[in-house]
C-alpha cells in the first residue's frame, strides 16, 4: 500500500475517531460475512458503529489523537465499537449482540473499553453509570441531607401544634356532651 493511501486511510480515521470518547475494542475471528452483516444492521439500529480496523494505523491515529488503550489492544485482529450515549450502554450492547450469543462463543472476546477517553476493564464499563444515573446520584446525595434537616426542623413545631390542638379541643370537666 501507498504512503499516499495509508495516509488517506489515516486521516479518515482521525476524522471519524475524533470526538469520540467511549469505545470497546473486540477481537473477532471465524464469523461468517451474513452473520457479520446481520450484527452490524442489529447495532447500527442502536446507533452503534463497528469497524474493523488495521492496527498499525489507528494505533497512530491513537497516539496523535492522545488515546492509548494499552498494547493489548493491538494483538490480533481489531474491530472498535462506538456510538451509544454511553460507555455502559455501549458495553451492554456489544455484550448482547456478540458475547452471549452461543454462536459466537470462541470467536469473539472484548479486548479492553474506553470510557471519557480513559482505557477501563470491560467488566467496570458495564457497571458504570451513565450520565443521568450519576447526575441522579449526585442530586440525591445533595437532597437527602437538605430533607434530614427540614424534617428535623419541622418535626418539634409540629409535636407542639399537635399538643395545643389537643389542649383547646379537650372540654373542660364539669361538661357534659350534649343530647342527640
């Protein structure tokens, strides 16, 4: 190949790898071209890409764009999964589509993932919460303590209003209820 064309090559995949920041790297080996079609139309409806890619120049694609997955990454063959709105959903998608089916049981194997352009281990990629699970976690964390002490603010003023009602609608003794 062409030091022309390996650089084309090169600058398509800085081009498409740019501003992508959760990724999963996969070895596949042994899959039929239909069944290979059939996965990429399933992920391409969750808005999932799958590339196959040669090592040599997106490992340095990687290095200029400053996302290095580590040099595991690079043994084998290489297909790089991207698109979902998270590294989680992401990750539970390729593990749906290719790493429980039993057709693909020896042929594919997660290599490492990507999360915020940080290399994590795909067993944390698919318990890390996505951008509204922490936000939603944050928020509870900031409330739950804001509720603790409205509560123990309001609780005393309550007890007190609970006992002066019950004051001023006791009778006084020497009354009786009156006749139906």
């Amino acid at each position: 190949m062409s030091k022309q064309v390996k650089q084309m090559q090169m600058d398509v995949l800085a081009q498409t790898f740019r501003d992508v920041q959760d990724m999963v790297f996969i070895t596949a080996q042994g899959i039929d071209s239909q069944t290979d079609n059939k996965v990429r139309l399933g992920l391409r409806k969750k808005n999932i890409s799958l590339m196959m890619v040669k090592n040599s120049l997106v490992r340095r694609v990687f290095n200029d764009l400053g996302v290095k997955p580590g040099d595991d990454a690079w043994a084998g063959s290489t297909l790089i999964a991207w698109g979902a709105e998270s590294v989680k959903d992401l990750s539970r998608e390729v593990e749906a589509a290719l790493l429980r089916d039993p057709k693909f049981k020896d042929k594919v194997k997660v290599k490492t993932a990507f999360a915020e352009g940080q290399p994590v281990p795909f067993a944390r990629a698919l318990t890390m919460p996505t951008r509204k699970e922490a936000i939603g976690e944050i928020v509870g964390m900031i409330l739950g303590p804001a509720a603790s002490i409205a509560g123990c603010l309001t609780g005393p003023a309550a007890q007190v209003a609970s006992q002066i009602q019950t004051i001023s609608e006791k009778k006084p003794e020497g009354e009786t209820a009156p006749a139906v």
